[in-house]
C-alpha cells in the first residue's frame, strides 16, 4: 500500500481548508453588497422623499438674517457673514415651529417703506441730531456747460439791449459802485443788473455748507441750468424752435438720470432770474411770446425760482430781484442796518419811474401827477435822454431821504424797486397785491400791513383817494415801528457775497434754499402717510401760501385782483406778452 507523505497529507488538507475559505467569503460579500443596496434604497425613498417640500424649522437661521438685513452681499448670490461683528452669529438648533411668522424671515417693515419710498433714507437724515446737515443736504446736477457756463462765454448774446459781460463778472454782482457821495457803503456794493439772479444763486450753492455727492441723502436737487440767460438770447426775432431747444434738451436729460427716477422730479428745483411769463408761451406761434419752459410735463413736476411767478400756477415760486448790496459778513449788514435806522428823511413819499401811455389801465400817470403836485413827494422821472433811474446812487440817495416809497405796478406785477426800496429802509405802498404779497411769500411776513401799506389801484384810478393824505394820516410812532420791521427784513432780501458766507444771518439765497427744502419734505412726508392734495386747485394758487395754520379756502378780498388771468382784456394789467416784452427795462 502506498503511504502518502506528510508534506502531501498536509497540502491536500489547506486545499479544502481554501475552498471552504473562499465559499464563505463569497457569501459574506454578497450579503454585504446587498445590505448596501438596501440602505441606498432606504435613504432615497424614505428620507430624501420626506424633504423634498422644505419645511422652513429646518432653514438655518444664518442664512435668513444675513440675506435679509445685511445691506451688502457676497460674490455669486451668497449670504453675506458679517465678520466684523464683535460677536459672531450663533449657529443654533433649527428655529421651532412656533416662530415661523417671526419679522426675522420676512423683510422689515422699514425694508418695505424703503423700497416703496425710495427718498426714506434722506427723509430719515432728518431726525440724525448729531449731523448738524441732517435733513438739510443738497445735491448738484453736473450739466453739460451749454446749459450754464458756455453761455456766459458767449455773453454779449445775453441780451438785445445791454452788454451783459460786465454784469456776469464777480460771480454775478457786476462792477464794484464807487461810494464817491457816500450813499453806500465802502465795500459790499455792486452795479447789479436785475437778470443776474441765475449765476449769483449758482455761485451761492458752490458755497453751501450742506452739499452732498450721495442723492439718496438729498432733501432737494438743485438743477444749475442758466433758463433766464438761455431765454433772453431769443426772446427778440427767433422762431419757437430755438426759444425752445435748450429747454427741451434739460428735460431729456434729466429725465434720463437716475435721480430723477425717484420723484419723478418733485425734488429738483432750478432759479431763472426772471418773470414767469418769458417761460409761459401759451401757444406753437413764432408770434407769442417766451418759451415753453413752464409748461413741460416734467418742468410742472419741479418747483422753478423766479423774480416774479404766476398767481394761477404751481411750479414757480417768487423770490426777490437782486439789489446792488452783496455783504461779505454780517457785520455789513448790521453797521448797514443801523444808519438806515439813524437817517433824516424830510421826503413824507418818493417815486421813481417813468409813465405808461401805451396802457391806459396803468395807474403810474396819476402817481406822477400827484407827486408832481404834492410838496412832501420827490420824483425821479425815468422817460427822457440818459435817465437818472439808471443811477445806482441816485436811486438810493432818494430811498433813503423818503418814508414812504410807491411801487405801482410796472409792465407786470413786480418791480427791483421795491427791494431797493427796502434796502433804504423806505416803507412801500403797494397798489396791487400781485406786487409781493402774493409773490414772495417766502421773504415777506404775511401780515402786510407790518411793513408796507396798501392802496387799491381802483381808488387812485377812480381819484378817490389822495395818495399825501392817506399817507400823513399814518401817526409818527406807527411809522417809526413799519420802518423798524422793514429794516429787520433787509437781510432776508439781499444775496450775500456768492464768494463768501454770512455767519449768523440768512440772506435770501438761504431762505429759498430752506423753503425748497420744507416743500420737498412736507411732500414726502404727505406720501408715506398716505395723504394727497386732490382738493388742490391750481387756478387759486396765489391763495394757499396765504392761508393760516388751519385755514381753508374761501372768499378773499384780493379775488377781484385775480379773478381771470391775464389775456390783457380781463386785467388790470396788459398782456403777459406784452408785459415781458417790455420788461428789460423795468424803470
């Protein structure tokens, strides 16, 4: 019999032990991948179905805050982590059921006001205590120059009768006045032409103390587009085409920009120095007057600046003409303001000015007619050769001497004069309420009588009235206080040096710019409130900056003064047309 060997004995049994080896670890595999297979079944049907409708107690509440009220965001849309915080944000357990209409996964309500409301970030800088410029910021236009500064490049083209070149220099005082008889003071005086009022309030605001490069801060945007100098280089022998052109260009522009895009322009403002009728053309022919300005559809949205404005619109506002006095400090003002208080005046009335033949509703032949025959008025006739009117000195001299100065209308409402006049501390008659009491509303105190009187044109017309005796029945001491408040209110009527700032004084630049401000913010405000003026008449405009706190509309004594407009058949006074035409010399 044949013995196998140990080494064979031993091979043949690690060869079954092999086999059974491997049989088993086929079967362990196999379970193993299966098990495998059963748990990615598992998962997918079980847990990944479960969530397919996320329930917001799982959404980590980083990723909420951060997105909601973070103003800034990081690259590719993802939340921003705000690392600078002192302590970092908590990633916590998920937020409970219970707190699921908390504010923290919906926006704000000051989110929402914001992005209704695009002006509540500068509506807001108003209750900023610690920013003395809180609620108070303006921002500049950066225009292209052909809307301001080419055209005084090109300034003898400004006017048909004057060489504005002179007038346009000193940022828009004009030559230094020679104090050679002493009517003026020895610095602060100017030979003013009464148009200037577009670059003295555009080198004012270069100065303003509260200007800002952010528009979203702005209370008002200021639109520096010279409308009074574009409108006189036109005004005599061009077609509408031109008298309109450079309007018609502004409204593109700014309607392009995205500061406008927030009011629709109700915030923008811009200063023509002069009378709302070269901007009011109410017709398509070459024959009418001015341009369009006005009446543009995104020009009725701003608030436009003007030396005399309309009593039945609502986009102009009356601010007072230039006169030859531009202090550089306050203390001007006040040494100015106490010789005015000191002066002897032997004249009881004064006027200056020349008649008006071709309007025979004018009342001016019959002002001169009684100065003429009074021996308590001095008269500066203005209608032959070189006349004396054109005298800055002369003009003064005779302000200062008389108590009372007459300040009819001229070929509109308005006159220099008046502020002139003012300036001398000369307490002035008005004969129509259209010559500042409804014009300069931001300049002047309500109560009229404080600081002027009144005569109605129709008394003069008629001859009911003797202009000397109404005036010296006035008692001394009344006067003495008229003229007091006429003297406190010169700072609030003078432009100050554009190339220096008052300390403590507001001078008319600074009230206009304020007023702008209140009507923008009282307007915003009126928004987010809710409250609208669809009650708002605009033919009656003249009458809403007169009413008292609380005040409604009603009967007024002045309503026959502007019952209809002016068609120059239905008014005191001639033509709009006419009126503008005539009113680059306004003596």
């Amino acid at each position: 019999m044949r013995r196998r060997s140990p080494t064979s004995s031993l091979i043949e049994h690690m060869e079954k032990g092999a086999a059974k080896s491997q049989h088993s670890r086929f079967w362990l595999l196999a379970f193993s991948a299966a098990f495998f297979w059963l748990l990615i079944l598992y998962f997918h049907f079980v847990v990944l179905r479960s969530n397919s409708v996320p329930d917001p107690t799982r959404l980590h509440p980083i990723s909420v805050i951060s997105t909601l009220t973070n103003p800034r965001s990081s690259p590719v849309g993802r939340p921003f982590i705000d690392r600078s915080s002192p302590k970092p944000i908590p990633i916590g357990p998920a937020v409970s059921k219970d707190s699921r209409s908390s504010p923290v996964s919906h926006p704000t309500d000051k989110q929402r006001e914001s992005e209704r409301f695009p002006f509540m970030k500068a509506l807001r800088t108003v209750d900023n205590k610690s920013d003395p410029c809180g609620g108070k910021y303006i921002y500049v236009h950066d225009l292209p120059p052909r809307f301001n500064r080419d055209m005084l490049k090109e300034c003898k083209s400004l006017s048909l009768w004057t060489n504005m070149c002179e007038f346009t220099t000193n940022a828009g005082l004009g030559p230094p006045l020679d104090n050679v008889e002493g009517v003026f003071s020895d610095t602060g005086w100017y030979a003013t032409n009464q148009f200037t009022v577009d670059v003295i309030f555009n080198n004012r605001m270069k100065r303003y103390e509260c200007l800002t490069n952010d528009s979203s801060i702005a209370a008002a945007i200021f639109v520096p587009f010279y409308a009074g100098f574009d409108i006189a280089r036109y005004l005599w022998g061009f077609n509408i085409s031109m008298r309109d052109a450079a309007s018609l260009a502004l409204v593109d522009w700014l309607e392009k920009r995205p500061e406008w895009n927030v009011m629709g322009g109700k915030d923008h403002f811009l200063v023509a120095g002069r009378i709302t009728w070269d901007f009011r053309r109410l017709s398509e022919e070459d024959s009418d007057w001015g341009n369009k300005l006005l009446f543009l559809p995104a020009a009725k949205n701003m608030s436009m600046l003007v030396v005399e404005s309309s009593p039945w619109n609502a986009n102009d506002f009356g601010i007072p003409y230039p006169t030859y006095f531009h202090p550089a400090k306050d203390a001007d003002v006040f040494v100015w303001q106490d010789r005015m208080r000191k002066l002897e005046r032997k004249w009881l009335f004064s006027f200056a000015g020349a008649p008006r033949p071709g309007n025979p509703k004018s009342i001016r032949g019959q002002i001169i007619g009684q100065c003429k025959n009074s021996k308590v008025c001095k008269l500066l006739e203005c209608d032959f050769g070189e006349s004396k009117c054109h005298s800055p000195s002369n003009i003064m001299k005779m302000f200062q001497s008389s108590l009372f100065c007459l300040q009819p209308q001229g070929d509109s409402y308005t006159r220099r004069s008046a502020f002139d006049s003012m300036l001398a501390g000369c307490i002035p008659v008005f004969f129509h309420p259209g010559s500042a009491y409804t014009q300069y509303t931001w300049h002047l105190p309500k109560d009229y009588a404080k600081y002027s009187v009144f005569i109605s044109e129709d008394d003069i017309r008629k001859r009911n009235i003797s202009i000397e005796q109404r005036l010296s029945q006035i008692p001394p001491e009344q006067v003495k206080t008229m003229r007091e408040e006429v003297i406190k209110l010169i700072p609030g009527l003078i432009y100050a040096d554009p190339r220096s700032k008052l300390e403590t004084l507001k001078d008319a630049f600074d009230v206009a710019v304020q007023a702008v401000i209140d009507k923008v913010t009282k307007l915003r405000k009126d928004m987010v409130d809710g409250r609208t003026d669809d009650g708002f008449i605009e033919e009656l405009s003249w009458k809403y900056a007169l009413l008292q706190e609380g005040q409604n509309l009603s009967t007024h004594e002045w309503d026959p003064f502007f019952s209809k407009p002016k068609d120059g058949n239905e008014n005191s006074n001639i033509s709009s047309s006419e009126a503008a035409k005539s009113s680059w010399n306004r003596d």
